[in-house]
C-alpha cells in the first residue's frame, strides 16, 4: 500500500530539522531536486541556554538595602537566585538582608562602591560562599541637584566617585568571574544619561558618563561570553535623594517592575543583547 501511494507521487518534500528539499517525478520516474529550502541557521546550544532556569544562579547587587536595588534583589529571589546586597552601613546592610526574608539565598555587605578594595573583598565573600558569581549589577547611586553656581566640588565629587567611578570599581572586581561563568553585567544609568536638565550638571554628567562607560565595556567583553546591559530608567518610587514613596507615586515606575527587566534580560536567549534599556512612566502627570 505504501509502495503503491508512492508511485503515484508526483512530488516529495524531505524535511531535515528545519532545512527541506523538494523532489519531483519525470515520466521516466526519475526524481530530482527541484528546490532547497535552508531553516534558520540556529545554535542549538545557545536555544537550550535560553531555557536555562537561573535557580541557584548567584547576583551581587550594589546599593541593595532599599529603592532599586532591593526590588531587584526581591525579583532575583523569587526566581530562586543567591542574592549578594551592599550599602554603606553595616546595620541597614543587615537589616534589609533579613527583611529580603529567605536566609539560604542572601547576603549583605557593607562595601563602599567608592573603594576598589572595598568591592574586591565583596566579591570575594560572595566566591567564597557560592563559589561562583553570574550576575553583578552596579546600581548603588546618589544624586546632588544644584545649579551650576550652587553645585559645590563636594557634591560633584561624590556623584561622580558613586555613580561613575563606583560602577568601574564594581566592574573590576567583578569581572574575571564573570568571565569564567560567562556571566551578566548590568548597569543602573538613567534617562537622565540620555537627556539633560537644568540643575543637573553634576547627575547628567554621571550618567552621560555611564551609559558610554557601559557600551563600550560592552564591547571589550561580549566575545568572553559577557553580556553586559545599561538600563536606564525614568522616575521610580524610591527613597533617591532623600524622598519617601507614598501614593502619591503610584504613577511611577516601582522597583519591582526594574526587577522583571532584569529576569527578563536574564532570561533573553543569549544570541541577543538588549544593550541599553529606556524605561519610562507609561502615563505620568500632564504638564
Ligand atoms: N529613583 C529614580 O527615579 C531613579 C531613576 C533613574 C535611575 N536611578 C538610579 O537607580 C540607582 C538606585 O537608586 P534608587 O532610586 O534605588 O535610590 P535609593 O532608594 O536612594 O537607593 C540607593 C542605594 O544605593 C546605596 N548607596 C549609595 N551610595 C553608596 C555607596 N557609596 N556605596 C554603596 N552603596 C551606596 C544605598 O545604600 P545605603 O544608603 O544603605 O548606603 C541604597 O541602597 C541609582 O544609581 C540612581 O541613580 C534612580
């Protein structure tokens, strides 16, 4: 019966995965190819990658004791990840370690993103503890807004040494072994590195400054297996520069939403790179 249905056959399509070829039949019965359609050309080792789970995979979030950082922290727990935070302060460090509420997958440090050495031994810990980091996000950052008359060398300094020359300490101590678990750098810049204002010499300048820091660090290492992501977001309801979140902020972006575009760029398949990330309110106050 098969025999004989495939006598009748005039044409036959061969599929291999997702390449095929289309035979077709003379009088004479000979076959030959007319036609070969080639399937997307596919990694089948980056597609499985892409369905890796991140349980048990390890982050070191600077600046996690509140804001952004903790929601993200909160984000990378739920999906079963081990969890590094740092501030400033030994006691908020530890404070918001345990209010994270799962002991096995935190730690928190007290490092200053200011001190390179300071960010090594964080790293270290966290090796020390899990043996291996896959994620590291330099968030930690403060804001001075003054016009250029006000803004002191003080406050220029910090936001500088905080937001730009802590993100380069963050990277230094982070990135041999994010090479060697072909790990994620993320960054926290902000729309601010994309659109200045008045009264923000000194936190555009920072900013600016990261989001050109992190592409081109992008660059230096994305063929060691790196990925590395600037997200830049607008206005989020947190405690920056002193605020305290209430109702009146439910219009913003909360932490938790940078907290999914984190496991969403996590989860990305491997072959692509959301390099720079805009977020913004999707309907903010009518000025
Ligand atoms: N909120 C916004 O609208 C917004 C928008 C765009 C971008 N961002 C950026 O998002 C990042 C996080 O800000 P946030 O809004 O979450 O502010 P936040 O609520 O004030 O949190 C800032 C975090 O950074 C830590 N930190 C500050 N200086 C540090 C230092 N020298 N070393 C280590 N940790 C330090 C703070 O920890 P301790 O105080 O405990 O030391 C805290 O955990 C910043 O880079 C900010 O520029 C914020």
């Amino acid at each position: 019966m098969r025999d004989r249905s495939l006598r009748l056959l005039r044409e036959v399509r061969v599929s291999v995965a997702d390449d095929s070829c289309l035979f077709s039949r003379n009088s004479q019965s000979e076959w030959s190819l007319i036609s070969q359609r080639r399937g997307p050309i596919i990694n089948k080792t980056l597609i499985n990658r892409q369905f890796e789970m991140l349980q048990n995979k390890t982050a070191f979030i600077t600046g996690g004791t509140k804001g952004i950082g903790y929601g993200i922290a909160e984000s990378l727990i739920k999906e079963g990840m081990k969890v590094a935070i740092t501030g400033r302060n030994a006691q908020s460090v530890a404070k918001a370690a345990s209010a994270l509420g799962a002991p096995d997958q935190v730690i928190g440090i007290d490092a200053d993103v200011r001190d390179l050495a300071a960010q090594e031994r964080a790293i270290q810990y966290v090796l020390d503890q899990w043996g291996q980091l896959d994620v590291a996000i330099a968030n930690a950052g403060v804001g001075h807004f003054a016009s250029i008359e006000e803004l002191t060398s003080e406050q220029w300094n910090q936001v500088i040494d905080v937001n730009l020359t802590g993100v380069f300490n963050t990277t230094k101590a982070s990135l041999n072994s994010l090479k060697a678990s072909k790990g994620y750098l993320m960054t926290i810049a902000s729309l601010a590195g994309t659109n200045f204002f008045a009264r923000g010499a000194a936190y555009n300048a920072s900013k600016f400054g990261l989001v050109g820091y992190t592409q081109a660090v992008m660059l230096d290492v994305r063929h060691h297996g790196v990925k590395v992501t600037t997200i830049m977001p607008g206005s989020v309801a947190t405690n920056f520069n002193g605020r305290i979140p209430s109702d009146a902020d439910a219009w913003k972006i909360q932490a938790e939403d940078i907290g999914q575009i984190v496991v969403d760029l996590l989860k990305m398949n491997p072959r692509t790179l959301p390099s720079k990330v805009e977020v913004r309110p999707s309907m903010p106050p009518k000025k």
